[in-house]
C-alpha cells in the first residue's frame, strides 16, 4: 500500500472510531474511492494492515482513560473500591451481547463491507439514531445491569458497517437514563475490549486464512507482517486523530450537542448511496 493512502485511511479510522459516524462505514467506503477495495469483484482485506489500525486507535483510547484504566486495575485489589469493581461487571455485560452477534451472525456482517450501497445507506441509519436522545428528557442515573444490557445491545448492532459504535452505545446510554457524561465515557471504555477483539479476530484470521491458495502463519509471522513503513505510518495517524477525536466527542456531549453528527452522516450516506449507485 502507498504511503499517503495508508496515511489517509489511518486518519479516517481515527477519526470515525469515535466520532459517532461509523469507522467500519467510513473505512470500506474510503477504501472503494482509493481503489483499495473492487467493487463487484473479488476483494481479498489487507488484513495486516487492519490489525495494526486496531492497534493505533486502542492506543489512543487507552491514553485518555488512563486514570480511569487504573483505578479498574487498583479495585481488583482493593476492597474498598466497590464501584469500580462494579464498573467491570458492566462492561463485561455490555459486551456479551456483541459477542453472540458476532458468533451467530458473523457470515452476514463479513458481506455487508461488498455493497457500498448498503453501508451508505446505514451511514443514513445512523443519523437517525443520533437524533434519538434530542427527544428524551435528561436523568441523571449512573451505568447499572439495564443501561450496560441496553449500552451493548446498541453496540451489538453496530458490527454493521456504517452503524455507529460509539453513536449507538451513546445513544443507548442517555436514553436508558445515564447521564451524558457517564454514557460517553462507558462507551469508550466499551470499545476497549471491543477493539481489542477486532485484533483478535483479525490476527486469527491473518494467521488462518478461509482461502486454501494462501498459506497458515504462525502468530509471530501475522503479527510482523504488520509492521512496514505505510502500516505504521497509518497506525501513528490513527492513534493522534483518534485522541484528538475523543476529545472532540466528550465535549459534543457535555454540550449536549450529539445530532450534530447526524447532518453529516445523512449528507454522507446520501452522496454515497448516489456515488456508488451510478458505479
């Protein structure tokens, strides 16, 4: 892959990986107008080059929620940190219900990335959904089993390219009740051990291909084959604007301002959907 392009894409994951727009959207739409990706054609995923973007976005996550990361860690050890230790539960339950989506309906999300079409038109989707906590009334609740159920059914659904991660677990969040703060903030810590399961899974399937012409590799193998000049160079960039990004998001959402990503998404899916169309 050529240097701008690898840099180009980095910037795009970083962004959408918490902008409320749709990273997997973005990047399978993004790819299509590089000419990385061949529609209506065979198109193999640069998988090395998705584990490492994995990489450089979980980066950034974890450097601007590093007191909170610690505090988590300091609870498994400490008695008397009883919220954080709650805190964990409802993250593990938040994440169950995208893992059984992924287990049950994997073969289905894997072909939604060929059809620009229809990952425009979920870019549409999730504006929508964006504007959805513009009509409910503000409580000021903290994450509890409901909101953390509800929070991770909204991430379930965003496996689908062009459905938001991080619009849809907000979204969740506030009308569950969750104070704005609290709802971004769980979603981003959410996206944790989801990002890290997009490496996993993808390292996997680097290292244990579905097409027989290519052959197996060994962990080591997958994981160096990651690490080449464009590929780093595309990390690095996701790692800066995906801090930068979260950064942009946590103060939307004090502000209250989360629709305002919506008019993007629909001008977006609605120019994609009119592109792509027409071939």
């Amino acid at each position: 892959m050529e240097l701008w392009k690898a840099i180009i894409v980095g910037i795009v994951q970083g962004l959408a990986e918490f902008l409320p727009v749709s990273s997997s959207g973005h990047i399978v739409l993004t790819q299509y107008l590089l000419g990385i990706r061949e529609e209506g054609g065979v198109h193999h995923p640069d998988l090395s080059f998705e584990i490492i973007l994995h990489l450089g976005t979980l980066v950034s996550v974890l450097i601007f929620f590093r007191k909170s990361l610690w505090a988590l860690t300091e609870s498994l050890y400490k008695k008397e940190m009883v919220e954080e230790r709650k805190m964990i539960m409802w993250l593990g339950i938040a994440t169950i219900p995208a893992v059984v989506a992924a287990l049950l309906f994997k073969k289905y999300f894997d072909a939604a990335p060929g059809k620009p079409v229809l990952v425009s038109g979920l870019l549409i989707v999730t504006g929508l959904i964006l504007f959805v906590p513009r009509f409910i009334k503000g409580r000021k609740s903290q994450v509890g089993l409901k909101s953390s159920l509800i929070m991770g059914i909204g991430q379930a659904f965003a496996i689908l390219p062009g459905i938001s991660r991080s619009g849809s677990t907000i979204a969740a969040g506030l009308v569950s009740g969750v104070k704005a703060e609290k709802a971004a903030e769980f979603s981003f810590l959410m996206s944790i051990p989801a990002i890290a399961g997009g490496f996993v899974l993808t390292l996997k399937d680097k290292m244990r291909p579905d097409d027989e012409a290519i052959a197996p590799m060994s962990f080591w193998e997958a994981l160096q084959s990651c690490f080449n000049g464009p590929y780093i160079a595309g990390a690095i960039a996701s790692a800066v604007v995906g801090l930068f990004a979260i950064y942009l998001v946590m103060g939307a959402v004090k502000r209250g301002k989360l629709e305002y990503f919506s008019y993007y998404c629909f001008v977006a899916g609605i120019a994609g959907m009119i592109w792509f169309s027409k071939g």
